[in-house]
C-alpha cells in the first residue's frame, strides 16, 4: 500500500493553490524541497544547475568524451 500526504499548498501571493492535492512522499518532498529554495532566495541559481544538469544527462552523457558518432 503506498503513502500519500493530502495538504493545501498555497504560498503567499504564488497563486499555487492546490485544494486536497495527494502526494506521494517522494512528491512532497520535492515541493518542500523547491518551496524552501525559493523561500531562500536561491531558485534563480538553483534552476540554473537544475537546467545544465538535464541537459548533461539527456545530451552530453550518451556521447563518450562529447564526441558525436559519425553517419553511415
């Protein structure tokens, strides 16, 4: 049987009102996770890494040494 957290998200003036949302535990803590980052002042830095790493994960990591195999 999974977990869930049921509970009204609804920072002040971030119009993320979202009435009898259910979370998974991984899910919340995420929220919780970004919430306390932009609370902090740090999304701006925070997004920025968050952008290059997918960006390494989804391009870069499927090439050995960043090399692009040639066509056939």
């Amino acid at each position: 049987m999974s977990s869930f957290i049921s509970f009204r998200m609804a920072p002040r003036g971030a119009g993320m009102d979202i009435t009898g949302a259910r979370w998974g535990l991984d899910g919340a803590e995420a929220i919780l996770k970004l919430r306390a980052i932009r609370a902090n002042g740090d999304f701006d830095e925070y997004w920025a890494f968050h952008l290059a790493r997918e960006h390494e994960r989804v391009h870069k990591s499927r090439y050995a040494n960043n090399h692009l195999p040639q066509p056939v």
